[in-house]
C-alpha cells in the first residue's frame, strides 16, 4: 500500500463534530510495540483533520498539542474533530482518537488569524545544511516498526552525535489511500521522530524513553517534504526527560517542538 491509512467512513454530527473512521496499515507501526502504531503518522492524520476542520482562508493553525493517553492502538479507530473555541481571530478546535473504546491521543490547535507583519518579521533560529547536500544516513533503521522503515533520512556524522544533532527525514508514502497529501500534513507526520534521531540510549541498552506528548508551534506553515529535526534531548536524574527541537523545510527554520519522555528501565532478558 502507498499510504499509511485507509479511510473507512466520515459521519457529520447535528452538532458540529465530525467523526471519521480509518483504518492503520503495516507502514504506520510503532518502534516500542509491534500492536501499536507511531505517534508520527498518527500526528500527521490528526493533523490533517484540524486543517480540514471549518477551514478559513485567513486562518492558519499556529500551535498544536498532542497528549498521549496510552497505547496507540494498531488497526481501526476513530478521531472526532470539534470547535472548542470559536472566534474571529483565534480559534481552538480539538481532534480525538479512539481505538477499541479508549481514547488514544487527544490533539488541540490554536487557529490564529494571519495578516501581513513582513515589515517587522525576524528569525534568530538559523538556517541548516540542504538535504541534498547530505548523504543518506541509515542510523534510524534500528528501530524495529514498519513506520520507520517507510522513511528515508539523510544526515552528516559530524552534525550528530548522541543526545544532539541535525537529521533530515522524508517519506514518499501519502497519509490516508487516494487521497492527497498536504505539505503540512505531510511534515507534521514526521516530527515526532525527534525523540529517535540522536538518542542518548539506543532501543537495546536496557532503557525505554517514549514520550507522553508532542508540542509542535509554528511561526510560518512549512513548505515541501523534507523535514530537518535539529533536535537535543535530556535526560533527567529522576526518571524524566524532554527532546527539544528546531524544525526546517528546504527553505529554513519554520517552528519548534517538545516532548517530554518517561525514562524506563527495560526487563533484562532471560
């Protein structure tokens, strides 16, 4: 299949909410689990309902917040979509994800109104190597799960090391079969590969470090399918950690992302 989700129904509630129903296929496989999927492309079709929710032409989403609530679950799901807030500048709208009765990620964007500020636009988030220009990197497939092995990565061994570092990531899978992909859509769905590109442990030292949420913030919308993940992570003495990140296009940093990790201690094998 060339695309990570199926869509199965979409139902229009008297209310406002939209629920719709899909189904995960093998791409979208998680790295901790082989029966969950990954939070990236999850992201990325969360995504992709709050950008399709009450559109406006002169609204854009600036932030979004994904709170993880468990397993992720492989296979057929739902996610509800609602206004929270309406407003003429500023909107919240939430999107939920259920599987199997549970409720799975629970994602929040801020929709904010855009106007022309050129004159007093600024960056101090500086620009980063072009993919191009860098070689294929084939560090990120030790992690088990088909959505990982569906992506391609490009990086230099001497922008990265273990705990910080520059990985460029792509994709030439579409989000949700027969249907196109956005470029917002798109890179969102690759973000939370953050927490793996220069982990301070790999998968098989003995120690997990999944995240329990994603913070993705936006100064401008991205643009075209690579992602640059200029990340860092850390971790704390007391059992928590926190990957922070700068995030690129092919045309320069447009936002930034957290997660905040629980550090455990994997079961020895026998």
């Amino acid at each position: 299949m060339s695309a990570y989700y199926s869509l199965l129904n979409r139902e229009q509630h008297a209310d406002g909410r939209v629920t719709a129903y899909y189904r995960s296929n093998i791409h979208a496989q998680g790295a901790w689990n082989p029966h969950e999927q990954h939070m990236a492309p999850a992201t990325g079709l969360l995504c992709a309902e709050l950008e399709q929710f009450q559109a406006r032409e002169n609204m854009r989403i600036g932030r979004i917040s994904l709170d993880i609530f468990g397993l992720i679950a492989f296979g057929e799901f739902s996610i509800t979509t609602r206004m929270i807030r309406a407003g003429k500048t500023i909107e919240l709208i939430e999107a939920e994800m259920q599987a199997n009765g549970k409720i799975c990620i629970v994602a929040r964007a801020w929709k904010m109104m855009t106007q022309d500020t050129s004159a007093i636009s600024g960056l101090e988030d500086q620009g980063v190597e072009h993919p191009e220009k860098l070689p294929i990197w084939e560090g990120m497939k030790h992690w088990p799960g088909g959505f990982i092995q569906s992506t391609v990565t490009r990086s230099d061994d001497n922008q990265r090391r273990a705990g910080k570092g520059l990985v460029w990531i792509n994709t030439d899978l579409d989000m949700v079969e027969s249907q196109p992909t956005t470029d917002f859509v798109h890179l969102m769905g690759l973000i939370d590969t953050a927490n793996g590109i220069v982990p301070r442990q790999q998968p098989t030292q003995g120690w997990a470090f999944p995240n329990l949420d994603l913070q993705i913030h936006l100064h401008r919308l991205p643009e075209g399918k690579w992602l640059g993940i200029e990340a860092t992570q850390q971790f704390g003495s007391d059992g928590i950690g926190i990957t922070s990140s700068t995030l690129h296009d092919i045309h320069g940093p447009f936002g930034r992302s957290e997660q905040i990790l629980t550090l455990r201690k994997l079961a020895s094998e026998a």
